[in-house]
C-alpha cells in the first residue's frame, strides 16, 4: 500500500490550507530519528489487491487494514462544507449489549518529553474515552469521527458527506459517569496500520456498557487522518520504507503515555493539552490497577510490545494482527489471547508461534470461522453498508470481509474480549473460556 497522498491530493489540500485555513498540516515525508533511512522493512512485500482481484497470499499483513482505498482528490469544499452534510445514506452502528448506558469525552494529550518521529516536534495524540453513564439526558451522542476527519475518511473511499453519513455512536458527550460501579478498571485500543481509531468503535462501545474505561487511540501520522481541536487535520506521513518493528515501538511509547494521563486522571487532574472539561466522576475513579490492552491488526502486534515496555498492563488480546521485531521472542508472563480470522493462525504464521512459545501466564488461541482480516474492525459493519456506492458485489464484500454476519461477527468478538478481560481483570471467570460450545459454533480453540 502506498503510504504517500498522491501529488493531486496534496496539491488540493495545500490549496485548502491557503484558501480555507481549514487545515493545518504539511505533507512530504522524510528520515526521522525512528524511522531511519537506508533500511530495509521488514514488512511483507505489499501483496494487497483492489475488489474483484485474487486475495493476497498474507491478507492480515498489516498493509491491507485500509485497502482499497480510491486516493480520489478530496477536494476542500468536501472538507469545509462536512458540517453540515446531512444527506444521502446515513451508516448505523450496532448498539452496546451491556447493562449500562454509555459516555464519551475526546482529549488533546501532548508529550513534551519525546519528539514526533515521523514530523519532529512533540508528539501529540488524539484518544476518545468510552466508559459507562449514569443519566445520558441533555448529552448529544459523539460522531463516529469527527466532521473534516470523517469528511477526509469518505474522500479516500471514493465516496463524500453528501452520498453518506457517518453513524453516531453510543457514546454521549460528558454524560456523567457512572461512579456506584466504582473504580473503573481500563481497556487500551490500538488500531491497524493507517487505520483511525474509529475502526474499533463497536467493541469499545459495548465494552465500556460492560463498565470498561476503554480508551481509542489514534496514532498520528501512522493514522491517515486525525481531527485536533481548531479543525486541525493531520494526515499519514509514515516514510513508505518504515520497518514495522519501529512503527510497533512508536505505538508503544503512544500508549505508555495514555497510560500516564490516565494515572493524571486518576490522581485528579486533568491530561488534556487545553484542559478541556472531563466528565463528571471521573477524576480519581480510574482504576489503575487492572489495565488491559487489545487491538487489531499492527494493532494487536503493538499489544505485545506495549505490554514489554510498561508492565502496568496487565492483559492483552490481539485480534488478527502479525507480530515484529524482537518482542515476541521476549517472555512474558501476563495472560494473553490471541484471535484469529478463520484463514490465519499458528500454522501459517511463525510469528504467532513464537508469541506462544514465550507465553508463560494464562494463554488462549481462538479463531473465528467466516471471518477475514478486515473483520476485527468497524469496516466489517460499515462497507457493506455502503459498498452499492463504490460499486462492491455482494462476492467483493465477502471476499474482503468474510462470509460471517457482520452483526454475528461484531458479537462474537465482543463476547470474547468480553469473557478473556473479564476473567483477567475482574476475576471472573467464564466457561466461553473453556473449550467449544455450542452456542458459539464459530469460535474454534487452537491446542
């Protein structure tokens, strides 16, 4: 996949920036100190294909979390007009399934103490909290992505704010939070590669309406666009050579800081950059001893490394995503579980035999049958939702994203993640765990 905006997309977009002020962004790209030049990467050679091609030999290589994508310019009236768009197909999310209502705050964090490696300066993130409410009245109900970021997003998929409208989620906007459940133990998200945070929505939503603090994290300029506050628009300018191992380290280093604003949070003060206004009960009801970690794809491989560098995670799930680098030859001996599409396991996956083999605490390796790669994210709800729009078959869906139900898929992994962190962090524990049962014929456990 082509990490670069193509010259027409750049050239649009640098016109905006002069025109409109919208967005703040620079694009190019270059040598950082992280991602360093005349190295080799490490990455499987980019064997992605558009719709109606054969499927790529690896298909949960990290390169094909955001395929196709149509790199159509995105034009700035798309952009500038994206708040107040409110026509043509409006996408739905599947609704939490837990007893508790949902809240939602966005927070602006910076790290002052580390240097952005793919722009320079201090690296700033953009993270949402999902976690569970008391009374939801009077709190509008966030976007799934925020307007220009959804905009952009459209843009890409050859489709606009006008043909389609971005689903709202579950999460209401400084609801308070839901403090007789008492300390909230912590779930981290981290998506695949160029993904938005968005893409893990579904299960985070409905992890929180189970009384999960869970926080989504996007890791900027690894994500293809991210929205700061003041519209500012931050797009992928990871060097197209970067080695995965790296990338996987930067993420790392992205959710030990979230990690550490949390522990703010938790103390009683305020992380975010502008200190925006934190939910109601919030402060001081953070429970930083039962911290958990789950992501897909590159995602998923960065739960390995995170969980290597900062031992306050305490559990971690990884939801199709191939591992790099050196972590999983480390040790370790926190409960992990790995969750597979049903074409991608240890067989064919040396990476995810070596993860096993180092795995010296609780461990569980399932496989969700009918499912593909794109399957663990938003996208396994969303495209075929849309899919008549870019000219998708019925046969171009399933091919991309699995033959399973969208909406039985979307269970099926909440279900689990549900019962594994439920188990780990809150000690209770779950016979899903156990071995196949009948009630979930899909799910198959690799010995």
């Amino acid at each position: 996949m082509e990490h670069r905006r193509p010259r027409h997309l750049r050239r649009v977009i640098a016109r905006a920036i002069g025109s409109a002020g919208v967005l703040a962004l620079a694009l190019g790209v270059g040598t950082t100190p992280v991602m360093a030049a005349g190295k080799t990467s490490d990455r499987p050679a980019n064997t992605g294909s558009p719709a109606g091609t054969p499927a790529p030999k690896t298909p949960w290589a990290p390169e094909n979390d955001e395929l196709p994508l149509h790199h159509k310019p995105v034009h700035p009236e798309a952009l500038t007009s994206a708040r107040t768009a409110g026509s043509g197909l409006q996408l739905t999310m599947p609704a939490p399934t837990g007893p508790n209502s949902v809240g939602m705050v966005g927070l602006h964090l910076v790290d002052s103490s580390r240097t952005d490696p793919y722009v320079g300066g201090k690296r700033e993130l953009m993270v949402s909290l999902f976690y569970p409410a008391t009374s939801t009245s009077g709190h509008y109900q966030a976007p799934w992505m925020p307007s220009i970021s959804g905009a952009h997003f459209l843009g890409t998929r050859g489709l606009s704010p006008q043909q389609v409208t971005l689903p709202k989620t579950a999460g209401h906007v400084l609801a308070p939070v839901k403090t007789s459940l008492g300390k909230l133990p912590v779930l981290l998200y981290s998506t695949g590669l160029h993904s938005d945070r968005a893409m893990g929505t579904a299960l985070a939503q409905d992890l929180a309406s189970r009384g999960y603090l869970v926080v989504i994290v996007d890791h900027t300029h690894d994500a293809n666009e991210v929205q700061f506050p003041a519209n500012r628009l931050e797009l992928n300018r990871m060097p197209s050579g970067a080695h995965s191992s790296d990338t996987l380290k930067v993420r790392a280093a992205d959710i030990k800081f979230v990690i550490n604003g949390l522990g703010k949070i938790s103390s009683g003060s305020n992380p975010d950059y502008g200190h925006a206004t934190l939910p109601s009960g919030l402060s001081k009801n953070v429970d930083m001893s039962r911290i958990g970690m789950f992501g897909w794809s590159l995602g998923g491989a960065a739960v390995d490394t995170a969980m290597q560098l900062d031992t306050r995670i305490k559990a971690g799930a990884n939801l199709d995503g191939q591992f790099f680098g050196t972590a999983p030859s480390k040790d370790l001996d926190r409960p992990f579980m790995l969750f597979s599409s049903g074409s991608h396991n240890r067989n064919n996956d040396s990476s995810w035999r070596t993860l096993w083999s180092h795995l010296k605490g609780y461990k569980v390796d399932i496989k969700l049958k009918g499912a593909a790669h794109l399957s663990f994210s938003d996208n396994e709800y969303l495209v075929p939702q849309w899919a008549r729009l870019v000219g998708m078959s019925q046969t171009q869906v399933q091919q991309q994203y699995g033959t399973i139900d969208p909406n039985r898929a979307v269970k099926v992994q909440r279900d689990y993640l549900a019962a594994f962190f439920d188990q780990e962090l809150r000690k209770k524990h779950s016979t899903l765990l156990d071995g196949p049962t009948s009630k979930y014929p899909e799910i198959s456990f690799v010995p």
